[in-house]
C-alpha cells in the first residue's frame, strides 16, 4: 500500500463551542463529531489526519508553521481570523502545503465583513454553507488533488 497522506485539520477560534454556538448558523454537531467523520473518510481514503483547535491566533500560527515538516496538506476552517489575520495567511503560504479552507456557513450570505477572506486568495479552493458537509467535501477534494 502507498504511504498515507497526511492532513493537518485546523479548527479556528470559538469552534470549541460548536454544537452549542448558534446551532441555526452552525448546526448541532461538535468539532469532535466532525473529526470523527473527517477520520471515516480518512480512513476509507488511506489518509492519517492531526487535528488541532485553538482560541489562539499565534498558535494556530504554530501549528502550522509545524506542518511543513510533516504533513501533505492542510484543511482549515480559519473562523473569525478568516477575515483579520494577514498572519496566519502568511503562515499557510510559508508552508508550501496546499491549503483548503471551509467554512460551515454560507460566510457571502451574511454580514459584509465576512465576505472578505485573507485565506482564500492563498488556498486551492474553498468550500462553505454546507455545514458540517463542507468539512467532508473539503478533505475529499484535498485527498483528490494530492493523489493526482
Ligand atoms: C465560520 C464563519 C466565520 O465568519 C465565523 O467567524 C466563524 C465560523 C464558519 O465556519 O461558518 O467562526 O468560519
């Protein structure tokens, strides 16, 4: 069998609170109910994942900057940072890793400041309004393109 390919999952900001946090906007599951389905698709794609959730921006930055050593790609719901954080895109790019980013809400359906991203313009692609979906769809693409 060929070596499995590596994702780090990054969970932004406040996405510890999933389940409880505005279930209307952001559904009922918790961020481990959906690294629970990220490792059914994993493991079904033979892909190993890491997942990593922080409340903060230099250690998400960490995390990533990490990566390069290791891992084949990353999948990452920035969350809030999506829209403020210069920081942690320039991290995504020093990783020379290509980078999905998903977001569980239609982010272009809600307030303006949400439509901007500093990720996307640095990502493969970008997946959102699927809710917990836009995980799965995320690391199927990913796993495609790195098997390609
Ligand atoms: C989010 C959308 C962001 O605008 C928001 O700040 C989040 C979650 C999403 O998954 O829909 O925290 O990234």
């Amino acid at each position: 069998m060929a070596e499995p390919l590596r994702v780090l999952v990054v969970h932004g900001p406040n996405l510890n609170t999933l389940g409880t946090r505005e279930p209307d906007v952001y559904g009922s599951l918790t961020v481990d109910d959906i690294n629970e389905e990220l490792g059914k698709v994993a493991s079904g794609a033979n892909a190993e994942l890491e997942f990593f959730q922080s409340n903060h921006e230099g250690a998400l930055i960490d995390r990533i900057q990490e990566a390069r050593s290791w891992a084949d790609g990353v999948l990452i719901n920035p969350a809030g940072l999506t829209h403020t954080s210069i920081a942690l895109r320039d991290a995504l790019v020093a990783t020379e890793l290509p980078v999905v980013e998903v977001h569980l809400s239609n982010v272009h359906t809600r307030e303006t400041f949400r439509h901007h991203s500093y990720v996307s313009g640095v990502a493969l692609g970008v997946i959102a309004g699927f809710g917990a979906s836009s995980y799965r769809l995320g690391l199927q693409a990913l796993l495609e393109s790195l098997s390609e």
